[in-house]
C-alpha cells in the first residue's frame, strides 16, 4: 500500500475506519475479557475530552507542559497514596510493560553503583510474572532466574530464597499475578530482600488500581504494597482497573534515591541538555490528562462502586463456573481475574466452542487452563457467559474427534518439548501478520 496520491476527505475516511472496525471484537457487549476496560459510556465520555484537550500535547518537555508535569506527579501521588505511601517518588509511563522494564532498569543501575561487584546481575521471578519482566531481561542484560509457583499457584517464597545468588540484585512478586489472579506472598518475599539487602519490586499492574478498594469492601486482600517493610518498588496501571485511557500506568518508588536511577540524562548532544524520565523520548499528553481527569472524576466513592460491581459479578461467574462439574477455579482468586481448568474436557476445545458463540477466552498453559477478567461490562451478560459456557462444555464432553483449530494448535505446541521450536513459532506468527495486509 502506498500512501493515496490524492488525499481522501474526512466523512469517506471516517467511514472507512467504521467498515473496517465492524468485525473486532464487541468490548462493549461484555465479549473480551482481558484488553480493554470500560466502566460506562459517562466515564469514557470523561476520558475522551479530557484526552482531547491534550491531543497535541508533549509530555517530553516539562517547561512548555507544566499542567502536564504536574498531572503526572498528582497521578503519581494518588497512586502512593492509595499504596500504602503518601510520599512515594515515580514516573508515569505508557503501560504495564514500560514500568516494568524502568523498574529493572532503576534495579540495574542501582546494583551498578551499590553492588559494583555484581558483573552479571540476575533478578528472581516466580513464574508467574508477566512477560514485561523476560522482555526487561532481554533488552537490560540481567538474567531472568525463574521459579515454581505453589499448590495455590502463588509464588513458592522458599524457592525464591534458594535461587538468590551472589549476583542477585531484585527479587519480584506480583499483586495480583495475571494467570490465575492470586497475589504472592509479599511479605515473606520483601522480608527475604530485606534481609540479603536486595530490592523488591511488587507488580501491581493489574491489582494497584482494585486491590485496595477490594480490601476496604471487606475482601480478604493480603498485604502487598509500599506499607510492607522491604517493598522498594511497584507499578500499577491506571489503564487497567483505574479505567483511564490506554498509554497510563505508574512505576513507583519509596525514595527519590532510587527513582534517580531511571533517569537518562544526556549533556552533550547539539540538540541540547537532553534529560528523559524513562523510555519514551515523545511523550503523549492524552493519556497522562486521561489518566489525572478520570482518578478526579470517579473518586473514591466510584472505585469503590466499581469495585463492588466487579467483584460481585466475578463471584457470580466464579460460582457458576464452580456449579459445572467438568470445571474447576483454580487456586484462591484475591479479586475480578482468575483461570479456571478441567480434567475432563480439553479446554482449548472449550475456548474454540465459546469463539464459535462470540466469547473471546484467553487460553493459557502449564497447565492448560482459560482465563477471565470481570470489570462492570460483564455485569449484564453474568448469565448469558454462564450458559454458553455449560453448552460449550456439552459440546466438547467425551468428543473422541481429532481437535481441530486453536485446540489443536494449543495442544501440539503445549506438547513440544523444546520450548525455542515453540519461540521460533511465535516468531514466525508475528513475522507473517502483515503479510495478510
Ligand atoms: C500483572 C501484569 N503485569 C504487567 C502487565 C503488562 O501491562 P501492559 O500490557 O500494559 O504492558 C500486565 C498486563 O496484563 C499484567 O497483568
């Protein structure tokens, strides 16, 4: 495709982007459950136009945007606060996996300067952590040393222990971890940092913006944030369950010290002093007033509507799940996102079943197992999922036919022993994606 020789006017474009829209997936109607949050049309309503005003915006230069810097630091603020430290130092950043890899980064650097006999650092990661965390080792150059989750599917805090080396410098555990929604043994997991005077960093991508209102409503919430001595960082995602605009999460800091170490500073380009707070050089304004226009708005009191909106329909889903012999939650889910598996339907073929119906269900591994995440979109089909989900179930039981589509695509390469052939194939995958177009 080359760009048009003529330019195309607004109402045709428009309608174009509508064509072309018309066949992803229906968020609105409560058919994903992962990758966008909606709290109601009111409050992305609110979102879009404080979005708008700052369209244009660049968040790349403190002096010309000073509302912007000072977005981002009352952001970071209501996030400390809301974790358990009111005086917390951080950074906004454009979602999960950039806060992470700042959060490794700051590790790096940090251990560069206090452990400068560290040549190989290396930090340890349950295996349920999010990806961001290979990814920052990859891109950073510390080794990623895995390992086991428990019975429960939380981090095995013992194993964590051995696995600590001389060249360990930051140890991880997530609040809650996105697979099976279970929040890690913190406590045990800061204390062991404390006392081998390592850093520890809680991802709080999914749970930062819930946990809390989840805690005050009653819930059991262990404790996992900035309040448990040891904790020397956290992210959380104001475009996860904060239901602001996509492009917004915090990584957040216990000291200034620290977030130093995230910092680039650059004095000798001719372009000039040169200073960026983390990855991004450009940084968009939208996001960052989204993000401070939508935590104004629904304050308190509709966090915490929400929350209880979430959480209800999540138990109801949970419950109806739990009434479907063939199928069981796993572990002790903490709040609206869980997993659930089966031992005796393949349920890959159950997530096909469900596309065929217009559910789109993550499908996981280790062991095969299907993902959800409630938010108040789900709210008013908790019945409908429910039903098709036991229809599906009906389908799939005891079919002795060879899997066909994701099921067994899911079931050949959760099979492959060498997981580089399985890389290799995902590479291959993103590698033809635009081949199609
Ligand atoms: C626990 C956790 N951490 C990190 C991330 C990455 O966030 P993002 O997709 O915004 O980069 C996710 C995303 O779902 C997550 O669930």
């Amino acid at each position: 495709m080359r760009i048009p020789a003529k330019g195309i006017a607004k109402t045709p474009l428009l309608a174009s982007l509508d064509d072309a829209r018309a066949k992803d997936a229906d968020w609105r109607n409560g058919r994903t459950f992962s990758l966008v949050y909606w709290a109601g049309d009111d409050v992305l309503e609110v979102l879009h136009d404080a979005f708008m005003k700052y369209f244009s915006e660049n968040a790349l230069n403190p002096l010309a945007f000073p509302s912007l810097k000072r977005f981002e630091s009352e952001v970071v603020a209501m996030a400390g606060n809301l974790l358990g430290h009111p005086s917390v130092a951080g950074s906004m950043t454009s979602g999960g996996s950039e806060s992470i890899l700042m959060a490794v980064k700051t590790a790096r650097d940090w251990a560069r300067s206090h452990r400068p006999n560290i040549k190989e650092p290396e930090m340890v990661l349950p295996i349920s952590v999010h990806p961001a965390f290979q990814k920052a080792a990859h891109y950073l150059g510390v080794k990623a040393v895995h390992t086991p989750i428990d019975a429960g599917f939380r981090a095995d805090a013992a194993a964590m222990k051995s696995a600590i080396t001389d060249n360990t410098i930051l140890l991880v555990g997530s609040a809650p971890a996105y697979p099976h929604g279970v929040v890690d043994p913190i406590t045990e997991i800061a204390t062991l940092a404390l006392d081998r005077e390592l850093l520890c960093h809680v991802d709080a991508c999914v749970g930062g913006f819930m946990l809390p209102w989840v805690k005050k409503l009653g819930y059991a919430v262990p404790d996992f944030d900035f309040s448990v001595p040891g904790v020397t960082s956290m992210s959380a995602d104001v475009h996860k369950y904060g239901f602001a605009a996509k492009g917004a999460s915090c990584v957040l800091y216990r000291s200034r010290e620290l977030r130093r170490h995230q910092y680039v500073a650059y004095a000798d380009w001719p372009g000039g002093l040169y200073g960026s707070p983390s990855a991004a050089g450009t940084r968009p304004g939208g996001p960052i007033a989204a993000a401070w226009a939508v935590l104004q708005h629904l304050g308190e009191d509709g966090y915490l509507r929400i929350a209880q909106q979430s959480m209800t329909t999540a138990r109801a889903v949970m419950d109806g799940i739990r009434a479907i012999p063939e199928l069981r939650v796993m572990g002790e889910p903490t709040m609206s996102i869980f997993a659930f598996d089966s031992a005796a339907v393949d349920v890959y073929a159950l997530a096909d079943a469900m596309d065929r119906r217009g559910w789109h269900l993550d499908r996981q591994q280790k062991p095969p197992s299907l993902h959800m995440m409630i938010t108040p979109a789900h709210a008013p089909h908790v019945a409908e999922i429910l039903a098709d989900l036991e229809k599906s179930v009906a389908e799939v039981r005891g079919s002795t036919a060879a899997s066909a589509g994701s099921a067994a695509m899911y079931g050949m390469l959760g099979a492959l022993p060498d997981r580089s052939q399985v890389n290799e194939f995902i590479l291959e995958f993103m590698d033809s994606l635009d081949a199609k177009s």
